[in-house]
C-alpha cells in the first residue's frame, strides 16, 4: 500500500513542473514566432490541477490509513483519533496546510480555464501565465522545503496525534474556508497582473473578477467566522476576538477584498476607479500571501501559529516579496498609462462608494499599523511593546462606524447624480427608530464610564440603522407603499439576485455590530473556586456544582463536572456539562467548555484543573477553578457574518454574472 | 355609536417593533454592579498578561494575571485614577504591559496615519472633484473610444 504515497510525491513534482511549464509557455507566446505556444497554458493548467489533486488525495488517504511511514502523519496524527480529525489532520500542520493552500490554488488556475470562455484569449493566456508562475512558486516551496509526504525509513507503529485544541468540528473546516477565500484572491491578482501587461483596463475587466473577489470574500467571510468560533468555545477565555495578530493577518486581505468588492462595482458600472480597483487588486492577494507568511514566520507567537521555522519564513517571504513586488512594480509602470476614469458627481452612488473605500484603507491601515508595529519596533529598535484591543477601539473603530454610517445612504443613491436631500429625507424614519432604540438600549445600560455610555450608544446606532436603512432600500426597490403592500408583496421576486446580496451582507453586518456591542460591553464573568455542592452567583442566574462525572471519549478520557443553573425565580435554565479531557495520544489535557443555549445569550462555564485548598472554607476539599460567564447577544457575533456570506453567495447567482452580456455588448 | 378607530398600520407597526426591540433588550443583565469594579474590568482589559501569549489580564486565568488583577483592584480602592495606575504599570513593566500603547514620539505614525488618510484622501476628492465633474461631458470610455476607432477606419 505505501506506493500510494510515492505516487503522491510524484503528482507533486508533476504538478510543480507542469505549473512552471504553464507559466513558460504563455512567456514565449508573447514572442512572434513563438505565438501559438501560449494556448497550451490551458491544457497545462487542468493537469496541474489533476497533479495536485492526486497528491493531496494521497496525503488524505495516509491520514485516513494512519500510515505512519509518513512523517506528516506520524507527527500530527494517531489510531484513535475519530475519522473527521484524522481527515483535517492532513491540514492541520504546516506542510499540509501550505499542500492544501497550492491545491487551491491550482484547481482554480483551473477553473480560469473552464470558466473563462468569454474572456479575450490574450487576457485569460496571461492571467493563466501568472497563475501557472504562482503555482510554481508555492508548490515549488511545499515540494522542496514542506513536503508533507516526506518518508520515514522505519514506519513507528504509533503517531504523535494532534493537538487536541485542533481537534473541533468548526477548525476541521475553518482552514479550507479560509485559503479558499486567500487563494481565491490569487485569481483576482492575475488578473489584475495581466491587464497591466495587456495594457487594457475596462468595464468588462471589472465584471470579470467581480465573481472571483465575490468568491473570494465570501469563503474568508466564513473561514474567519469559524475560526472566531473556535477561538470562543474551544480556547475557554470566553471571547471571540482578540485582535491577536494572526487574526489581524486574515481580517487585512478580508477588509481589502470588501474594499476591492465595491471598488470593482464603481469600475462596472461608472468605468471610474481604474487604477485603484487593480492597486486593491494586488494589495488583496499581497495580504493574503502576508498571512500566511506571518503564521508560518515564527515572528508572532500565537495560539493559531503553526511551529516556527526561520528558514522557511525567509523563503515564504521572497516569494511574497518577489510577486507583489512585481505586482506593484507593473502598476507603478503602467498606471499612468491607463485611461484616467473617475469621473463622477460628488453627489452620487459612486461618490460613496469611493468614501467607503477611503474608510476602508484607513481602517485597513490601522490593522496593518496594529500588527506590524510590534515587530517592526522589536527589530529596529530593540524596543518591547503591544498593540490590543484599546488601540482598535480608539482607531480602528471610529474609521469603521464613519463608513457603516454611509451604508443606507449609499444604498439609496442613484447612480452619476443623485439627491442627496430626498436620500436623506427617504431615511428620516429609518433613523428615528434606530435612534430611539439605541436610546433605550442607552438608557437601560449603566456604563461605568460616560464613554462606555456613549460608545455603547453610537454601536447600537450604528447596528440598528445598518439593518433598518437596508429594510428601507429594500422599500425602495419594491416602491412599497402601506396601502398597497400586497402589490409591493408581488414585486419581491422581481428584486436582482445581486440587490438580495447587498442586503443580505449589509444587514449581516448591522446583526454582528449589535452582537458585538451588546456582548462586549454587558458581559458578566465570574472566576471562583469550587467544591461539589458549592454555588456561583452572577447577574440573575445561579450556577451550582453538583457532582462529579467520568465519561471515555474515543481517543481521550474526561472529567466533568454535572451543573444547574437556575434563574432568579430558582427555575431551571440549563444543565451544563464542562469537562476536562485528557488525550493520552499526545498526554495533554484540553478544558471543554459548556455551553447553555438562550435564543441570543449564551451562559458559559469552563473547569480548570482540580486543587486541594490548604485553608479557608473549602479546607482539605478537592476544589475546581471554574469561570462562569454571561455573554448577551453573542449569537448574532457568528449569525451576522453568515448573513453576510449568504448575500456573497446571492450575489454570485445573480444572472447577470453568470451570463456574458458585457461579451455580446462587445461584438454588437 | 362611537366607532373606535382602528389603529393604523403603520402606528401598530412601529409599536410592534418597538415592543420587539424591548424584548430583546436583555434587562437581566442590568443589575447594578459596582462601578469601580466596572472601571477595573475596563481596566483590566487594557493590561497584557505579561507571562502569557497576547492576552489581556482580564482574559487570562494565570496566576500572574490574577495578581495583577488584585493589584489594579487595590489601586482603585485606593483611590488612584486610571493614569496612575497605568503610569504604574509602565514604570513597572514597560510598555509591553500596556494593550493602548502610550502617544510617543515613535508611536506617532501608529496613532495618527490612519487619521491622516481619511483627512488627505477627504482633502484630495474634495479639491478634484471639480475638474472631474467639468471634464465628465467631454470623456469617452474605452469602449465608446473603440466604437469611434471601428468607425473612423470604416471613414477612411
């Protein structure tokens, strides 16, 4: 059976060759007598694909056999792990993340191929040509410095298992959603590559990576929700976001693909925005690529880092270098020869959506500032510092609310020059209540500090008008008047699938404001030792310790404590069951939280290892750490993006992107 | 007889909505805490967790976080203001302590260039737009320039 996994490394090489190959021959179709050579890029680019298919197949597959003559899957995997965490072991380590991330990326090199039939042979042989030369690249640097198919002369009879914090359903998939969404991105990129080589930017180049940056944007969307969730329930710190900096590095290419997103809608349909659509363009895969160098770096330290390795960061890094680089360097060649567009009204949908995307790139450089400054200081000037939550709050945020602000508004302008004063007048109502229900949720909630008053009021402000302003565009679309809502009823089918997208993620995202306000500010937590019997007391609820409870897991053993929780009137809200597990495989112990489903707040409680309390009440009694936190309206923190991602998807059904009407408008 | 009026659809539509914000409010939460043990679990967020991988005190369930957690609590007992504390953490450990890095002279690009773009980018539409939208009449898009390309060919 092992000859499966030398057929893996032998697809690899495979793919390696032929994705070089894909990129030499599209370089000399540019030259005359050589012309007809770049069509082969097509064929080259489905047997990458194919390749490294294989290969990742293969390496699943020894994951799936525990077949620890691999030294990928010796390391990160064991006999008793269930099938689901021996199937994501596969990209649960460096190497077979980074084999995962070329598949990826040579599927869809692929994809440009069979989806691709409208585009101009020139463009699509280019854009092919600089795929083939990223696929080089990175599979290239899997093949050679990461090979997850690596041998081992002497197969152990036993691996060392996973980390059991990676051992969750949400970080199963919260990888391949998030590299879809980065290496969706590449696609975008040479795109953005071959038109500057073509030297053609127009309206069809924008509806052609529309698609791929919706595709893109909305994998991210998902990858970084999953992995928030991970982070909430899995980790026992009771938060979602820590602005730690891996989170940062996959929030960066997120905020330049959604800036990239609107940007590209102003190029469609106003052909303005030329240069800055193709600069995002670049930028967005450039900080997709930065990503993943900064896990892998061994620069930052952090729980979603993989195992540090200098060497490896190095070579990441020329490579990042080396094709944005080239990247940028084009556009500085080949930006002031593009036609200048932009040219609009200030008052116009387009207008705004130029602010929106001046917001977005200071927001985004906050998040880039926020990260890098750290390293940069420790590496130039020998300084420590830290960069958290306080920063982005104070930076971050007001740049953000400034451009959801804008939202409703945007929505409801109209193209090249629109009335302002009746937008606004159209939206007075959609304001009020959103006001008003800020104010009683301002009223309601005592902040310790004016400020938190304040911030508390504006986020829910904010939340609310990002969901009533998207109601009222809707309005507007089905011309809803109150007496004849039935007829407005009927032009519901009628809306674009695209307007469903737009509204989709613009209400998603008034749910994840107000989630994220209402959680961060009225949270409750306790932390306390206790004894069986004994009760922790926070906001109306009561939680009670009452017994002790063993239970063996498939590939680990837990310890659990059996607790009520009951409400104020003494009723019974819930029963949560936290547990300690320990994983013999790897001899590491993982704290499992529980916990307690309310329609919107969750009641969260994790145990920490067992102590015996040498004095106080608890004398000579075994005793738990236990952390018990109320979280309101953290739900609508994960159900927004979903939101959010759905409208990506509607979008992407729209038939108008699916149908080549901007190829006919051409020919006719 | 009087016929009462019915209510409108519109007033009982905003009723109910208001009625559905007011569910959702979660009222249980708003049991008075104290407010300096609100201020120090503000403040707690702003302190790294000095022996841990990037996490706030107040997220931490170390040993050493829960000291420092103590030692902030018997600041504010004491009566000291936010500065203080934070003034002594500093001098204590250092601005890696501190998750809100302190305005220096070296943190200056952190603190302001975000602002700066907005205030630039702001200043750079504002002052372009004007020519833009005078030159708008006289533009053709690429397409429009390709047409005219096909018929001035079809002239000669």
């Amino acid at each position: 059976m092992t000859h499966f996994n030398e057929i893996g490394s032998y697809c690899l090489v495979l793919a390696f060759s032929l994705s070089l190959g894909q990129a030499l021959v599209v370089a000399a179709g540019q030259t005359k007598p050589l012309r007809g050579l770049a069509r082969y890029a097509e064929g080259l680019s489905l047997a990458a694909a194919l390749a490294i298919v294989i290969s990742f197949g293969v390496l699943i597959y020894a994951f799936i056999r525990s077949d620890f003559s691999v030294v990928n899957v010796f390391e990160h995997s064991h006999t008793d792990k269930p099938l689901l965490y021996k199937i994501s072991g596969a990209w649960g380590s460096h190497e077979g993340s980074m084999l995962l991330w070329c598949t990826i990326l040579l599927v869809f090199g692929a994809m440009i191929t069979l989806r691709g039939g409208g585009l101009p042979a020139g463009l699509k042989h280019k854009a092919l040509g600089v795929q083939g030369l990223l696929g080089a690249a990175f599979v290239g640097f899997t093949l050679f410095s990461s090979n997850p198919l690596w041998r081992l002369a002497d197969a152990p009879l036993q691996g060392q298992s996973l980390n059991p914090a990676l051992q969750d359903p949400a970080l199963a998939f919260h990888p391949p959603m998030l590299y879809l969404g980065y290496v969706g991105l590449s696609v975008v990129f040479s795109f953005a590559v071959a038109a500057l080589i073509e030297g053609r930017l127009d309206r069809a180049w924008a509806r052609w990576i529309r698609p791929w940056v919706l595709l893109a944007w909305s994998f991210l969307t998902i990858g970084i929700t999953l992995g928030a969730f991970w982070a909430y329930y899995e980790l026992g710190w009771g938060g979602w976001w820590a602005w730690d900096p891996v989170e940062n590095a996959s929030f960066m290419p997120w905020l330049a693909a959604t800036a990239l997103l609107h940007s590209a809608i102003v190029m469609e349909k106003r052909d303005a925005l030329k240069a800055w659509t193709v600069f995002l363009a670049i930028l967005a895969f450039t900080f997709s690529m930065m990503g993943a160098f900064l896990v892998r770096s061994g620069l930052l330290t952090s729980v979603h880092a993989f195992a540090v390795d200098p060497q490896r960061g190095i070579l990441l890094a020329t490579i990042l270098l080396m094709t944005s680089g080239a990247g940028f360097t084009l556009f500085a060649v080949r930006a002031p020869t593009l036609s200048p567009g932009g040219l609009f009204a200030p008052v116009s949908r387009e207008a705004t959506l130029v602010l929106n995307n001046l917001l977005l790139s200071a927001a985004l450089c906050s998040v880039f500032l926020g990260t890098l400054y750290p390293i940069l200081m420790q590496a130039l000037f020998n300084k420590t510092m830290s960069v958290g939550a306080p920063y982005y709050l104070a930076v971050f945020g007001p740049i953000m609310i400034a451009a959801l602000a804008i939202v409703p508004i945007s929505g409801l302008m109209a193209w090249k020059r629109a009335d302002l004063k009746g937008v606004l007048q159209r939206l007075m109502a959609s304001f009020a209540v959103a006001a008003l229900a800020a104010a009683i949720g301002a009223i309601l909630y005592r902040g310790p500090t004016l400020l938190s008053q304040a911030e508390y009021m504006v986020g829910l402000l904010t939340g609310f008008w990002l969901i009533l302003g998207s109601l009222r565009t809707l309005m507007q679309h089905l011309d809803f008047r109150l007496n004849r809502v039935g007829k407005a009823l009927r032009r519901l089918p009628a809306v674009p699938l695209a307007t469903w997208g737009m509204l989709f993620a613009h209400i998603g995202l008034g749910v994840f404001v107000l989630g994220a306000v209402v959680e961060s500010h009225q949270k409750l937590s306790v932390m306390q030792s206790v004894a069986i019997g004994d009760t922790l007391k926070l906001g109306q609820y009561n939680l009670t310790f009452k017994s002790l409870y063993k239970q063996a897991g498939p590939n680990y053993d837990a310890q659990g404590g059996a607790f009520e929780i009951t409400d104020a009137k003494g009723k019974l809200v819930c029963e949560p069951r936290p547990q300690r597990r320990f994983y013999p495989a790897s001899n590491q112990v993982q704290s499992k939280v529980a916990l307690c489903f309310t329609p919107l707040d969750d009641l969260y409680i994790v145990m920490a290892e067992p102590q015996m309390a040498a004095d106080g009440p608890n004398a000579g009694k075994a005793s738990w750490q236990v952390r018990f936190f109320y979280n309101p309206w953290v739900r609508l923190i994960f159900l927004g993006p979903l939101l959010m991602a759905l409208g990506g998807v509607f979008s992407l059904c729209d038939r108008r992107l699916r149908l080549g009407i901007v190829k006919k408008a051409v020919k006719a | 007889m009087k016929r009462e009026q019915a209510p409108t659809l519109y007033s009982s539509a905003c009723r109910g909505v208001l009625w559905l914000l007011l569910l959702f409010i979660p009222l249980h939460a708003f049991a008075a805490t104290e407010k300096d043990e609100a201020r120090a679990r503000l403040l707690f967020t702003e302190v790294r967790c000095v022996q841990c991988q990037s996490e706030s005190i107040a997220d931490s369930d170390a040993q050493i976080a829960g000291d420092m957690r103590r030692e902030i609590r018997a600041d504010i007992a004491a009566g000291r203001t936010d500065a203080e504390i934070r003034k002594e953490l500093f001098d204590h450990y250092g601005d890696y302590v501190l998750f809100r890095p302190r305005l220096t002279l070296s943190n200056l690009i952190l603190w302001t260039l975000p602002l700066l773009i907005v205030g630039v980018g702001g200043v750079f539409m504002f002052t372009r737009r004007k020519n833009l939208v005078e030159s708008t009449q006289y533009a053709l898009s690429d397409d429009e320039e390709n047409k005219l390309r096909i018929i001035m060919k079809k002239r000669d």
